[in-house]
C-alpha cells in the first residue's frame, strides 16, 4: 500500500510542478482597496485556493466523524470492562468442578445413557 501511496504522491508532484511551470506569467491581485495591488505568478493563486480548499474539506470531514469517534470511544470502554468480567468469570469458573454432563453440562450423567 505504501508503494502505490509513494507512485501516487509522485504524480501529482509531478501534475503540480507542470501546472506551476506552465502558468509563470503574473497575474494583479487586489484584495483591498486600500492596498496597492500585488503582482503574483497565476500557479501561487491556483495552489493556494487548491490548498484552502483541501484544508476546509479536512475540517468538514473531520467535525462530521466526531459522532463516530464517540461511539467508538464508548465502544472501547465497555470491551474493557467485558473483558475485565469475563477474566473474572474465568478465574471463577476454573475453581468450579468440572460439569457431570459432556453433552449437556447442565443436565446431570445418566447412567444407561447412549449419548457420550
């Protein structure tokens, strides 16, 4: 899996530096009437949108798995708490005698019984 991880990362490096190579002209950002407007490569405009968009997506994701992460944190409490009985349940029944029925352990042996 990490191999294909490696090959696609490398692809998309490669998509990103030909963009970025091909789009080296300037471009006039105003983003305040106040401020003198900024000459700036047309690819550092695309990738910074690109970038914010990517990372607003993150977040979107990431506050709508929190009811999933909370469920999985009680999960995670109650196996512990089964697991801690059941060690107990174990030792227990390990200083119990052995039942007297194989095929029904809750039944006693019967003497002339075809079933064994």
């Amino acid at each position: 899996m990490a191999f294909f991880r490696t090959i696609f990362g490398f692809i998309i490096a490669v998509l990103l530096i030909g963009f970025a190579v091909s789009n080296r002209q300037g471009t006039t950002l105003v983003y305040s009437p106040i401020h003198d407007p900024l000459e700036v490569p047309l690819y550092l405009i695309a990738l910074i949108f690109l970038a914010s968009g990517f990372i607003l997506g993150a977040v979107v994701v990431w506050m709508n798995s929190a009811g999933v992460r909370k469920v999985k944190r009680q999960q995670r409490k109650t196996i512990k708490a089964l697991e801690k009985e059941l060690g107990t349940l174990q030792t227990k029944s390990s200083n119990d005698p052995k039942p007297d029925s194989e095929f029904f352990p809750a039944l006693p042996k019967a003497e002339n019984s075809s079933i064994k």
